[in-house]
C-alpha cells in the first residue's frame, strides 16, 4: 500500500485556529460537546473518483491532514486501484492514469486503515470541501464492504465560505478560488492530497474570519453555516459564566424582568444553543435579543431541575413561557353543596373532597364537555339555582322541565328521589366507577355513525375524552397529593437519584453515588427535607403541574419506594376508573366510524 503518513507536521505548515471561551454544544452528533476550536482535532479528507456517483463510481485516491490547535498532526495519501479503468475525462481533470492505479491496494485493503488513522468516530470532526460528496463515497465505501460508517460530525467549508464571503468579495466559492483568495501554502491540483492541505488552510481563513460573529466554539462551527443574525450570535457572551450540569435558567430583560426561564441536563450547553441557528422559534428568538443577561441556579439533580422550572414559572409568569398561566386556574368538577346537588366547574377543590372529582381540566371547554357527558348520562339537574329539599308553594319549574332533561326536584316532591339516584350515580363517576358514563356515550356514539351523522359522533368522541381524561388526571394525583410522605429512588448510569415528597410536594432531593451509605443517605434526606404544612385545598402545597411531573418520576422503571405514610392513601387507580378506558380516536370515518375507546 503506497500509503505516506507523517506524524509531526511537514516544514511550514502550521495553522492558527480561532480561540474562544468555553461553551458547550447542542448537536448530539457531536462527541466532544462545547469544545474551543483550539481543542478540536480536526481531520480534512479530499477523494479522487472515477465520476460523482457514489456506489455507482469509485474511489481513486485519498488525502487527508489531520490537525489540532493549529498544527499538522499527520498527513495520509494513497492511490486506490478502483478495479475498472479511469475514464479519459477523470485522467485529464487529475492527472490519475488507470497505469498508475494497477499497482495500488483495493479499497477494501484502505478503508480500514484510513477510519483507524483518521480517528472518525472518536471525536475527530471530518472536514471537506463539498463535504457530502467526500462523506458520501466513503459511506457507500463502508457500507459496501461492510464497516459501520462511523457518523462523525463534518463541516462543510463550502458551506462556511458561502456564510463568511459574498459575492462581493469572491466570484464564486471554488476551492481554487478560495485558495487564492486566502493564499494558501498549497494550490489544489485536482490530487487528493493537495487539495486536503489547500482545504486546511481555507478552513483556518474561514474561521478567522467568523470569529468575530461569536463562531468559536465546536456547537458555534455546527450552525456558522446558517444565517443568525450577527447580533444575537454576538450576545453568545451572556453565556460565560453558566456552569455545566443539570439546573434552570432565566433570560432576564432590560429592566430585570424574567422574560423565559428553562431547565436543561446540561446549563451551558442549553444556553448557548439559544445564539446559534439551533434555536429557530421565531418568539424565542425575539426573546433572545431583548435579553441583557442570563442566569443560572444549578441543582443537583434533573428532577430538581425541572420542579424549580415549574415553580418560577408560576411566581414569575414569564411573558415567553407557553405554561405562563396560573397553575391554580385549572378548572374542577365536582358536586354541589346543596339539597338537590349538580355538577359544577370550579377553580379550587378542597383536599376533603377530592376522592369525588375531575380534574384538572386543561382548559373550560373541555370542563364543560366532560360535565355535560355526565350531567346528561346520569339525568343530574342543570340549572343554576340553589333548590330547597322540600319546594316552596310558589316554586315554578324551567324549561327543562317541559322538554324531559330533568325530573324536576324543583316543583315536584316525589322527584328527589330519582335525582337522589342521579346524585349517587355521579358521585360514583366521581369517586372512580366511569363504566356507566363511558358505556352510554360509545353507544351514543354507535348509534350517531350509524346514522351517518358523524359531526354529532365528533362531539360525542370528544365529550367522552374530556370525562377519561378528567377522570384520568384526578385518579393520578390524589395518591401522591394526599401522601405525607414518600421517599423513592430511581437508578441512573451509575448513581440512584433520591427523592422526598410531602403532599404532592418535592421536598428533598439528592443523588446516591458509589461509594456513600445508602440508608445513611436517605435518613439525612429525610430529616433536612422541607416542612411542607398540611394542605387544605388542592395545589395549595404544590401545584398540580409539580404533582404531575413527580407521578412521572415515580413511574419510571426501576424506581423504588422506600417509605410510604401509612396515613396516605394507596398510590393505585381504580380498576373502573379512568385509566381502564382507553382514549378514543381522534378522527372519525364513514368507512370506520369510530373505534371502542
């Protein structure tokens, strides 16, 4: 194999890379996340073919220069015998004669020992000029013979010229041009290795010249080919002091307002991403330039994380956030405090009562769904007037009355005592048993399609989703927000994060690494976690979004509960409840009308 490799830098050629401050990068491909420029190793690769079709032509000779910090580390150059002669037009581009490839190795004698030179796959960024043609022969090469294409992250200096030079300076964005215009130690020739040192050197003026725009990290040489406006790519500065590590982040406005606050597994990394062409949300970055400063709270673990978002949210009610709306808004159903009870959306439910409500609903409209399902399924009254038990002389009965929607409690002594039977009826909704309800409307619905009337099957599909899904949302909280305490693990790579809760609250967290006495851990937990007094209403402790989030903690795999008050009741669903129905389809046909829920 005529393979020339040197592992000290050839006399001269010594590149100057940008330098910058610490960051850390948001594109999973990359191994080394928010990487300085200076610490990238980079390898630069230039291909020689037989045409411009990958798997279709073949490889005729590789070049490449790998580099860090502004010096050559290595140089590789090899003819590839392609096993078919080299068209006239490739000889005269090249100067490759199908003569000077018979003695030369297959590819498949220098793929391997190329991907082990180059480091591809090890963090190593591949860099070509027209990258998707070099990258592209060598993966259809790996695929081929059979090698896993080793995927690593690869910058495209076509792609950076195009965002670094305009028309204006540069008639086009050739290699040669660019070598020309950059005064490259090497001119390309149409020779792989040539065009790879000529390429090296065009990268080093590349980044020159996008460093003033805030392009100095690995995450910065990711996006520099897509338009960011300059100013907000210079505002990267606000992200200088954000520690690494799970925790939240606030952007804050000219006057010190909270304009987003965010969580993230890794601060800096997340806060950066927000001044590159990462972020594409058009109110974000709107956002991002009214920002005039970033701050972090680094917690010590994910889940604290995400339960700190969620309460500064709520205190600040960010005018960026999306959940910026009062947690304690969400709208209940419960039943009436009355003679003759009906169903009724409210804004607070008591703790005493929430073993007979839904909720919370994502929105009225939806409240209102679920609340006519059942008022309708279980024949509840519907007016809004507060009925004495026994009717006075005078009372006079709606029109609901008249039209058999109710039987009239009202007016009418001996009927309290079928409204009696719809009270129970719907308290037994309430309490957990959705099979009656659930049950009348799918045959609603049946009887609907069959009708071909499927615009009133649509709303009755979706009346039937609010009741499951009130039902559903109720049935998960009342376990956790009705706890004393509870105190879990859940097992990470290789540590168990550790959680206290008290009513629904998080009141302690903290993450058990090697080393540390396990029950020594949890018992100092426990006795520095917060005081959280007992609640009198719902989402007075913790709100509802918390809650929530903390049920899908514990619901992960391998969690275990370490202690569980006896006081509290059992964290399961009832069996009839709302988590034994499935949700119905969101689309109806004539073909298919609907399915069972």
């Amino acid at each position: 194999m005529s393979v020339r490799s040197s592992f000290a830098p050839p006399p001269g050629r010594r590149l100057a890379l940008g330098t910058g401050q610490e960051g850390r990068a948001v594109q999973a491909s990359f191994d080394e996340l928010g990487t300085p420029l200076r610490e990238v190793e980079f390898v630069v690769v230039d291909l020689e073919t037989t045409g411009g079709r990958p798997g279709a032509h073949e490889i005729t000779e590789i070049g490449a220069v790998r580099m860090r910090g502004g010096e050559v580390l290595a140089e590789f150059n090899t003819l590839v015998n392609p096993g078919v002669p080299i068209p006239p037009m490739i000889t005269v581009l090249t100067g490759i004669t199908t003569a000077m490839v018979m003695e030369a190795p297959r590819i498949e004698e220098v793929l391997p020992s190329f991907l082990e030179w180059s480091g591809l796959g090890r963090g190593v960024v591949f860099v070509a000029h027209n990258a998707r043609f070099d990258a592209g022969f060598l993966k259809a090469a790996c695929t081929e013979l059979g090698h896993p294409w080793p995927a690593p992250p690869i910058v495209d200096t076509l792609a950076l010229a195009r965002r670094a030079l305009t028309r204006d300076e540069v008639p086009n964005h050739k290699l040669g041009t660019l070598a020309r215009i950059f005064r490259t130690s090497v001119q390309p020739s149409h020779r792989a290795l040539a065009d790879a040192q000529a390429t090296a050197d065009v990268l080093h003026g590349l980044l020159d010249r996008l460093a003033p725009l805030g392009v100095t990290h690995l995450e910065d040489l990711a996006t520099a080919a897509d338009p960011v406006p300059p100013a907000r790519r210079r505002k990267s500065s606000l992200a200088d002091g954000v520690p690494r590590g799970p925790g939240v982040y606030q952007f804050m406005g000219p006057g010190g307002e909270v304009l987003y606050v965010g969580t993230a597994t890794d601060l800096r990394s997340r806060v950066r991403s927000y001044f590159t062409s990462a972020e594409k949300r058009r109110r974000i970055g709107e956002m991002v330039d009214l920002a005039s400063e970033v701050r972090a709270i680094p917690c010590g673990s994910v889940i604290e994380a995400r339960v700190r978002e969620l309460r500064l949210i709520d205190q600040h009610q960010p005018a960026y956030n999306r959940r910026s709306r009062r947690a304690s808004s969400r709208p209940w159903i419960r039943l009436t405090d009355e003679a003759h009870p009906r169903l009724s959306i409210v804004r607070s439910v008591q703790v005493a009562a929430v073993d007979h409500v839904w909720g919370p609903f994502g929105s009225r409209k939806q409240a209102e769904m679920a609340l006519e399902a059942l008022s309708e399924v279980t024949g509840l009254r519907t007016c809004s007037t507060r009925l004495p038990r026994i009717p006075g002389a005078r009372a006079r009965a709606c029109a609901l009355l008249d039209l058999g929607a109710c039987t009239g409690p009202c007016v009418d002594p001996a009927a309290a005592i079928p409204h009696d039977s719809s009270v129970d009826a719907a308290r037994d909704a309430l309490g957990g048993d959705l099979r009656r309800v659930v049950g009348a409307i799918r045959e609603r619905m049946a009887e609907l399609a069959s009708e071909q009337r499927y615009e009133d099957a649509a709303r009755a599909r979706d009346r039937l989703r609010a009741v499951i899904d009130g039902a559903r949302r109720s049935e998960r909280l009342r376990g956790l927000a009705l706890s004393p305490q509870v105190v879990a693990a859940r097992p990470g790579k290789d540590s168990w994060e550790l959680i206290v809760t008290r009513w629904g609250r998080l009141a302690g967290a903290d993450v058990l690494r090697p080393g540390r006495d396990p029950w020594a851990c949890v018992e100092a937990l426990v006795n520095a976690a917060e005081v959280v007094p007992v609640p009198e209403r719902m989402g007075e402790a913790a709100t509802v979004e918390e809650t929530d989030l903390l049920i899908e903690w514990l619901r992960a795999p391998g969690v275990r509960l370490l202690r569980v008050s006896e006081e509290g009741p059992p964290i399961a669903y009832p069996i009839t409840g709302g988590h034994a129905f499935s949700l119905p389809p969101g689309r109806l046909s004539a073909a298919d009308p609907f399915e069972a829920a």
